[in-house]
C-alpha cells in the first residue's frame, strides 16, 4: 500500500486529497474478527506537506467479518476509521523523547500506508466480539446453543457431595 507523494515535494502547504479502493492486506485483524485478505478498503485521505514531512489524514472503511465470541454465529459489518499519521522527511532530525522506531518515514518519495491502516483498524475491532449485547451463547457442559433452548440446564453435583445425596435417598426410602 505505497503511495508516490514525490508531487508533494517538500513545499509546505501543498496538498492533495486521494479517492480510492485499494485490497486489504493480510492479517488485518484479531483471533475471532477481522478484514478477509483482498477485500475492499475505501480510503478517503488527505496528504498535506508539512515541514517536518507528509501529514495524511482521513478515514478508511474495511468489511469487517469473523464470529460471536459465544455463540459462534457469523459477524459482517462495514467499519469506517480514522487514519492519521505524520511521515518524517529522510534526513529529518526528531524531537527529543521520540523514538526513531515508532516513526513513520518517507523513503524515496513513497509512504506506507500498511502498518498505518493495520492500527487504526485492529485496535478498533472488539476483542471479544458478540453478535448482540444479550447473547446467551452456548452450554458450558454439552455446547447446545443457549438462544434456542430457553431454560436449558444440567444437574450437577459435586462429586464430595455424592455420598450425602446417597444416604438422604436410603433415608426416604426407609420411611
């Protein structure tokens, strides 16, 4: 996901607004939720030259798909983020408690979108999505999904209790 913003020059105030839909990278997501590799990503972004680099704001919309973290039920919805990022000129000196790492750099007239997208997008998904507040999920003991077998419930008893629950048994037996 490079951009050329070799247009853009390192003249302060010179922007240009990019319109596009470009295919999702891999890995765009968490465990249960996130972006099918390919798919369509809108972008609607501003690129602006500053003095220390290029600053791109706007936002992005992804196809989000995965599961219900309880009941196991597919997930899609449409996610719309935001994306802003400041990409440092090569040769640029940064500020004191900046770490040279965390810094995004232009590098031979492009920029990187990726790991920009990646960020506002996976810190946006859910960690444990739902397909509704009020999902019930599914049984602990024999997995039966629990929305369609209102009042489902198994007897359990604990194994130090089961003695005790046979002497009551012959106790009613024998009166």
């Amino acid at each position: 996901m490079a951009l050329v913003v070799k247009d853009l020059g390192r003249s302060p105030g010179t922007m240009r607004t990019l319109k596009e839909h470009v295919p999702a990278p891999s890995d765009l997501g968490v465990a249960l939720i996130g972006v099918e590799e390919g798919s369509d990503v809108e972008l609607d972004l501003r690129l602006e030259a500053v003095h220390e680099g290029i600053l791109v704001s706007g936002t992005a919309i992804v196809g989000v798909t995965g599961e219900c973290g309880r009941c196991l039920d597919p997930l899609a919805y449409d996610l719309e983020v935001n994306v802003q990022e400041l990409f440092f000129y090569e040769g640029e000196e940064l500020s004191d408690g900046e770490d040279d790492e965390e810094q995004r750099r232009v590098e031979h007239d492009l920029i990187d979108l990726e790991p920009v997208l990646r960020d506002a997008v996976v810190t946006m998904l859910p960690f444990q999505p739902v397909c509704r507040e009020d999902c019930q999920g599914l049984c602990s003991e024999c997995g039966a999904r629990l929305e369609d077998e209102p009042g489902h419930h198994h007897e359990v008893l604990d194994p130090r209790w089961a003695a005790l629950a046979d002497l009551a048994k012959t106790d009613r037996q024998t009166d």
